[in-house]
C-alpha cells in the first residue's frame, strides 16, 4: 500500500485578504449642526461678558422663566405622546362610535387657536367648575381657582394630542398589512399584534415628526406667558417694562429660545440614527 502524500499547504493571496470590518458607519459621526448650537451659546456668553448691563442682567433675570418653559413643555409633551397615542388608536378603531369621538375630537382641536384654547381652560374652565359646584352644593367646587402652570399644560396636552394622533395613526397605517396578518397568524390577539409587531415598527416611522412636535410645543411653550404662567416670555416682558430695553431684552429671549430648539433638534436627531433600520 502506497503512502499518501500530506496534501499541499493552502497559501492565501495577500490581495484577497479582506480588512477588517470595522464598526463606525457614516451615520455615527458627530453631527455638524452642534456646531451652530455651540455658536448661538457662544453668542450669549459673549453678549453676557462684554456687555454685561443690560444682557447679563437679563439672564439672571429671566433664569427661572427657562425652567419653567422647560417643566411645561416636557409634561405637557408627556401627556401628549399618551393622549396621542390613544387619539391615534381611536381614528383607526373599526368601532364606529370610538372611532366618531376620536376624528370628532380630533377635527374641532385642530380648527381652535391655541391660544384661544389656552384662554378657554384659564378664564372659561374655572367658571364651568365654580357653576357646577354651586347646582351640586360642594363647596370646593364653589371656590375652585385656576393654577396657571396646571391650566397651561392641561391646554397644551388637549391641544396638541389631536395633532400626534395624527401622527400616530400616520406611521401605524403605514406599516404592511401583511405584519398584522402575520402576527394574528402565530396566535397574538389584536393588542398584543399591536404591542409587540406594529407599534415598535410605527414609532421608528414617525420619530421625525415627533421631534417636530416636541420642537413646536416648546415655541408655543411661550403662549403660556398669556394666562400668568411666568415663562421665559413673561419674564422677558417683565424687564422690558422695568427697564425699556426691548431690543436687547428680545434679542436675549430669541437666542435663548434658539438655543433650547436647536439643541432639542439635534437631541432627536441623535435617537433617530440611534433608532434607524438598515435598509
């Protein structure tokens, strides 16, 4: 019997060696557009350490106005994301009368002002309350006073879940049918199809125009100022009148309000490329 020879070592070809993969795609780089956030900041500082009075003065002033914007646009979106999403189900709700009071609720919403919504809970709710604590005979309904920064996010959250429901109902209906189908098919009831297969996919879907959202109630944050809530708008008011600056006054107002916009733009631009399906 003849002996077999070892087989020949196999020797690569150093031309088809491939490289290493590597990790970093394009889309995670660092997003350019900080460097217009890190200019508006740069441009208060400066205003705020060379001209001290009056542009510093409006910044201690009118501090506590920023976190008062910020608590009501940030519960105010918290409601809405929930009142929304309860909106959205109703307009595609297969049960006529949900499905009537959502498109109804949703329709007269979007046809009112804000502003004269927010002006309805402050000056016409509490009126409503007060009447019908007096027919009812309770005392605490007689007496009920308004809270401005309650009214105000109450206004906002009403208002503004008409506008995500349509969102909402947006990215749902644009998933495939085929994933509900599919769904049902392994044996998920409609809630949870929705749970676990369509919603996870509709909110990657509509994670722009949320951030949209979030953006236009944090500049209609400002309408609060009207119904005594003493936002960043009020308080700018407020030292406009004490020292008849109004051009300083709403230039440091306007870069502040730009500052907050942009940096929750780029905020949510990160959670999109967080969030983003290869394709």
């Amino acid at each position: 019997m003849e002996k077999q020879e070892p087989p020949p070592p196999i020797v690569l070809d150093p031309t088809l060696v491939h490289e290493p993969v590597t990790t970093t795609r394009p889309n995670q780089r660092i997003d350019p557009w900080w460097a217009l956030v890190a200019a508006i900041v740069g441009t208060i500082i400066f205003l705020a350490t060379t001209i001290p009075d009056p542009y510093r003065r409006i910044l201690v002033f009118v501090q506590d106005g920023i976190g008062v914007s910020l608590m009501v646009t940030v519960v105010s979106f918290v409601i809405v994301l929930v009142g929304g999403l309860v909106g959205g189900l109703g307009r595609l709700s297969k049960n006529w009368l949900i499905h009537g009071i959502a498109t109804l609720y949703v329709e007269i919403i979007r046809g009112i002002p804000a502003l004269v919504q927010l002006f309805f809970w402050y000056f016409s709710f509490p009126s409503i309350v007060q009447g019908l604590g007096q027919v009812l005979n309770i005392p605490a309904l007689q007496n009920y006073l308004a809270n401005p920064v309650g009214m105000a996010i109450l206004g906002l959250s009403f208002c503004y879940s008409a506008y995500m429901s349509e969102v909402y109902r947006a990215g749902i209906q644009s998933i495939a049918k085929g994933q509900m189908e599919a769904a049902r098919s392994l044996g998920m009831n409609y809630v949870q199809s929705m749970r676990y297969v369509i919603l996870p996919q509709a909110v990657r879907v509509i994670l722009p125009p949320v951030g949209n959202e979030f953006i236009s109630l944090l500049k209609d944050s400002s309408l609060v100022s009207v119904v005594a809530v003493a936002d960043l708008t009020r308080r700018g008011r407020e030292f406009m009148s004490s020292t008849f600056t109004p051009v300083e006054t709403w230039t440091m107002i306007a870069l502040l309000y730009l500052t907050l916009t942009l940096f929750s733009a780029r905020i949510v631009t990160w959670i999109e490329r967080k969030t983003r399906m290869e394709r």
